[in-house]
C-alpha cells in the first residue's frame, strides 16, 4: 500500500485505508504518535466499541457511530459529534471546535480524562437513542 503524504488523511493516490493500523502507519510519525494516544484511550473508554474505518478516517461504532480521529496537515481532529461537545463546552475552551469537531496540535494530544468525558457522553447520547427506539417497538 502506498504510504500517504505527510499530513494527509490516508493514503489518497492508493487504494483507501481498510484498517485503523492502516491509517496510522501512513501517517508522519509524530502524528501517528499523537493518534495513536487518542486511540488508547476511546479503546479504554469504549471497550466494547468496534473500529472501523468510515470516510477514509478512523471511527468507533456503538450502537451508531461513536467518535472518530484524524490527521491533517497542521492539527489532529477528534469528532465526538455535537452533543458531547455542547456538554463539556466550558472543558474545551483552550481548543478550536465546530459542531461536532475538536481541533488540537499535532504532538499535544487531548487530555485522558477530557476524551473519557467526551466518549462516555457519546455512549450514553447512543444507548438513550436505542432504548427509545426499542421501547416504540
């Protein structure tokens, strides 16, 4: 597989990342080491989540998409959706957000107990969803 410029999201002129190793390894190192954090912790946040690769970037599914992380040229992204980051609004004023986007630098990873927040709010928005759409069963 043809390695992915540096700061590019996957290997773009190859064929698409399959894998979140995949997507990783044709990273720059330092960001591969940043999101590579970022992936322990959703791991250790959501154990029961399943990794997938969604829009050419990894994602974590859990009863619907869960949250998801990428890299780009001049910052990481971590994509929570819009809820969790309207939850903790006041916690992530040092970083740049949008709807449901988190920006932060390459080689600064978002703090653990920030992206545990952030995951278990998520897990919670999507189990609430699936019991209300089981009860109108």
């Amino acid at each position: 597989m043809k390695k992915a410029k540096p700061g590019t999201t996957s290997a773009k002129k190859g064929a698409p990342v399959q894998t979140v190793d995949d997507y990783l390894a044709a990273l720059p190192e330092e960001s591969r080491a940043t999101l590579e954090k970022l992936r322990k912790l959703v791991k250790a946040a959501a154990p029961r989540a399943t990794e997938v690769i969604s829009y050419q970037i990894p994602m974590y599914k859990h009863h619907g998409m869960l949250v998801g992380f990428a890299a780009f040229k001049d910052h990481c992204s971590f994509f929570p959706g819009a809820n969790p980051i309207a939850t903790l609004k006041d916690e992530l004023k040092a970083y740049e957000t949008s709807k449901g986007t988190i920006r932060f630098p390459i080689g600064k990873p978002l703090p653990a107990a920030l992206v545990k927040k952030l995951v278990k709010t998520r897990i919670a928005e999507n189990e609430k969803r699936l019991n209300e759409k089981l009860k109108k069963r």
